[in-house]
C-alpha cells in the first residue's frame, strides 16, 4: 500500500509542481475576499475530480472555506487542513510570479502554504489510488486564517469538522530544521486609546496635555508585563498619535499583540493591564482601553499529539526522511481548534522553508514530495493510535 501510494507521487511530480505553480499565481490576500473565493473554487474542483464530495462555506465579510471528504472506511476520519489566504496584498504575484530556481521556489505563499494544501490533496489522491479505504480522508481550507478569523465563524467550522477525527495534520509552513509543531501560543490583542488636550505648540503649550508623552509611559509599563519565565510576550506593534508637530497631540492609540501559553494567565493579565492603564503620568488625560480578547486558542501537547508525533517520528525515521524534533512554536494556527476539538494534531507538516510573511519567502521543492509521503506512511500507521 504503501509503496504504490510513494509511487503515485512519484509520478505526479510534475503535476503537483505544475498545481503549486497555478495556485501561487492566484492572487488570495486574506483581505482579497474574490481572489481567495476564486482559489476556493479552483480546489473545489480538483476535490471534487479526485472522487470528494465538496462544500463550500461562505461569509459575507471572509473568504469561503473549501471541504473534500473522500469516502472511506468504518474508521475515524482523517483530516489535512490549512488555508489558503495569504499575508501580501494584490499585485504581489505580478511582481513576483512562482518561479522555482536551484531546487527552491519563491513566490506569495509558496512556503505559507500554498505548498500544503497541494501536499493535502496529492496525499488523499495517491492513498485512493492505492486502494486505501480504512478512512475517510477530510481535507479543510480556511479564507482567513491569516487574519485570525476576524470577520468569520472558520474557528467554529474547524472544530466542528474535526470532531471525531482519528487525527489531524495543519499543513502548515514546514520548518526547513525538519521540527514538527506540537505546541502552539495563543494570540490576544487589544488597543489603548489616550485623550489628551490638543493646544498651540508654540503659542498656549501650558493648556495642552500631551497624549503622547501619557503613552510613552505607558508603553514601557506595558511592555515590562512581558514574563519570559512563563512565555507570555507582550509587542505594541503600532502607534498613531498628534496631527502636526506645532501642536500639542490631543490622541494616541496603539495596538498590542499578547502571546501566552496558558490561557488562564489572560484574566490576571488584564488586570496588570488595567493597572497600568488607571496611573496617570500627565495631568489631564484619560486612558481607555479597547478591545481586549483572544484572537487564536494556544495549541496544547495532549496525550494524543503526543502519541501522533511518535509515529511521525517513526515514519520520518522509517522512509529515510530524518529525526524530527516536536517544537513549540510562537506563532498560531488553527491547529489550537483541531486539538481543542479532541483530536490529535500535528502542526506546520506542508512543505519546508523560510522566511514566510516576507517577500524572500522561500520553499524546498524536493520537501512538497516528501511531506506527501511522510503524511501518507503516518496515516497508514494510524491504527497504533487506539493501541
Ligand atoms: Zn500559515
């Protein structure tokens, strides 16, 4: 069995490059709700001509996410999922189309992760064509998973399709060190906003109270929440404040990302927030703070994940394809909601490379056959998971 699924992506090679480069090309911008609707579409297809039966699931304000469940047996399903938006803004792929160069290919989510989602579906075709039918085979898309959900129920889909499932694999950007996913933080967010008093710079500088010096304090108080010890960062990433500078900024507002292991550190956190927030540094001005909520579930090591990455490992070590390392990463993914949702899970499995979310984002050509096969030889040895 097998055998003849590495074989069938062995002979699919051109065609699965051939499937990068198209998809690469189709414009999907998390905010370009057309373009990732047409890249939707595009694998619906290709879901649908392998032998799924497909749906799509629309929002009014998000990409669709696109749903193949290939038939199989009595057992749990399986499930390969990503998504398909990605971080750059339209134009991209006209400035930098797929090209592949030395054995690796650039382009506007060749590595995150276009490259997974044609990983995911040569996986399901190669195992149907191998005549493995122990499992149904779910494969599952997001349209905006890079925007954390915002605008979407995708996290609620995600759980819910995952429900039941055997195990899971985000395919996720690899990682060129060969390291899996099994740990993932979680994301919140929120925002300050100071009210000052906007006054002549030059003429009345006494009546002004400066929102910006306010938030400057609180900047570094904030930043100082940071607690390292137990991985829980805190970045204000962006700042906007004053209108001209002869006057005196009457506002100021910035945006803070939060990074934590364990979500039960985010009430006590809020309150040193909110602590930080009620000292006043400049007479006069009033601090709001807007907006604080998690944005993505961490992704816990369960019992299960640890168990799946075991026979991952052993597969890798099996077929050739080196000792993995199971890694925590920093950055989320919808993998928190498969694990959250009962299910073994392994993250960042699609194809390997570096630099994502940049325009020098890159992926190793050779990784997109070898990821299919490292996820094939794993679900072919599922069944040790119930043992
Ligand atoms: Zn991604």
């Amino acid at each position: 069995m097998k055998n003849r699924a590495f074989r069938y992506i062995d002979a699919c090679r051109a065609e699965m490059l051939d499937l990068w480069r198209e998809i690469v090309n189709m414009e999907s911008g998390s905010d370009n709700i057309e373009g990732v609707n047409a890249l939707a579409d595009k694998l619906l297809g290709a879901f649908a001509d392998a032998g799924a039966r497909t749906r799509k699931i629309e929002f009014e304000n998000a990409g669709s996410i696109a749903l193949g469940v290939f038939p199989g047996g009595e057992k749990p399903p399986v499930l390969l999922s990503g998504h398909m938006d990605t971080v750059f803004k339209s134009g991209e792929v006209e400035k930098r189309p797929f090209t592949v160069r030395d054995g690796i290919a650039y382009g506007p989510g060749v590595l995150d992760m276009k490259g997974g989602i044609v990983a995911a579906l040569f996986v399901a075709r190669a195992l149907k064509v191998a005549g493995y039918d122990e499992r149904p085979i779910k494969l599952l898309f997001a349209g905006d998973e890079e925007n954390a959900h915002r605008n979407s129920r995708a996290a609620d889909v995600f759980m819910k399709e995952a429900e039941g499932c055997a195990a899971a694999f985000n395919c996720e950007t690899g990682s060129i060190d060969n390291s899996v996913v099994v740990a993932r933080k979680g994301m919140a967010n929120f925002k300050v906003v100071v009210h000052g008093v906007a006054a002549h710079a030059g003429g009345d500088p006494e009546r002004g109270r400066s929102a910006i010096l306010e938030m400057a304090h609180k900047i570094i108080d904030l930043q100082s929440l940071t607690q390292r010890g137990e991985g829980t960062t805190l970045n204000v990433g962006t700042i906007e404040g004053g209108t001209v500078v002869n006057a005196v900024p009457g506002r100021c507002e910035i945006a803070v990302d939060v990074r934590f292991v364990d979500p039960s550190v985010l009430p006590k956190l809020k309150t040193r927030v909110d602590d930080v927030l009620a000292k006043t540094y400049v007479d006069g001005t009033t601090t709001e703070l807007v907006d604080f909520a998690p944005r993505f579930q961490a992704m816990n090591t369960t019992a299960g994940v640890e168990k799946l990455f075991a026979l991952w490992k052993e597969a890798s070590e099996e077929n050739g394809f080196g000792t993995p390392a199971p890694v925590l990463s920093g950055g989320s993914s919808d993998a928190a909601y498969l694990v959250l949702a009962g299910v073994p899970t392994l993250c960042a499995t699609g194809v390997k490379g570096g630099k994502n979310h940049s325009p020098e984002e890159y992926a190793v050509v050779d990784s997109l056959f070898e990821r299919a096969k490292l996820i094939i030889a794993t679900i072919l040895k599922l069944d040790a998971l119930d043992a």
